[in-house]
C-alpha cells in the first residue's frame, strides 16, 4: 500500500509546478483525497482537498486562486497545479486519502485521513 506523491522542486517565484500522487494497492475510487504541506518548523497544514467524485474542491485560504486540485480515477491519481508560487508555498507536500469512513465535504483534520505519502520537496525562490 502506497501513495507515492510527486511533480516537486525547485522554481522561482511567479514560477509553475504539477505535483501527482499515485495510489497503490488501494483505491482513490469513492474516497476524498487531499494535499497538506509542512514547511520547516511550522505544523503541517491542509492546503486543498478533493472529493469522490471531482464536483467539490476547497483550498486554503493562501493558495485560493492560484492552486487547482483534480484527481483521475481511471489513473488512481490525483494532482495539485500550483501556479503563481510564492517563496512562502516552499514546503514539504504530503497526498492523503480520506478513510471511507467519512463522508461530505468536510476535509480538515489529519485525523480524517488514513494513507499518507511521503511527501515531495517543494522550493519557491525570490
């Protein structure tokens, strides 16, 4: 069982990057999936989330226009574009999967969520 996110690196600001998390034995299919971050010496924090079907989004506040979720079940894979990046989106960002066991579109919380990634490094120079 894996999430394995990826797409991260380097940019400068005002700069681009896709990040993809792809499942493995298990399924994206019916479950809500989300992206947290953590930048060094802060709490990890929710910065979008997705639900089953694709018809709902929600982001945080800071990345709220500049940020776009999607996910593809066909592929069990969902991604984050993350345009206009900031040296403040600099961060380690971890893909998540909702547990079944909750439903609706209420996505904070890490407690909702019980598959990780590993996370993949993100730096925004200025």
């Amino acid at each position: 069982v894996q999430l394995q996110a990826s797409g991260g690196g380097l940019v400068q600001a005002g700069g681009s990057l896709r990040l993809s998390c792809a499942a493995s034995g298990i399924t994206f299919t019916n479950t809500a999936v989300a992206w947290f971050r953590q930048a060094p010496g802060t709490e990890r924090e929710f910065v979008a989330a997705i639900n089953w079907s694709g018809s709902v989004a929600d982001y945080a506040d800071s990345v709220k226009g500049r940020f776009t979720i999607s996910r593809d079940d066909a592929k069990n894979t969902v991604y984050l574009q993350m345009n206009s990046l900031k040296p403040e989106d600099t961060a380690v960002y971890y893909c998540a999967r909702r547990s079944p066991r909750y439903s609706g579109n209420y996505f904070y919380g890490e407690r909702l969520y019980d598959y990780w990634g590993q996370g993949t490094q993100v730096t925004v120079s200025s």
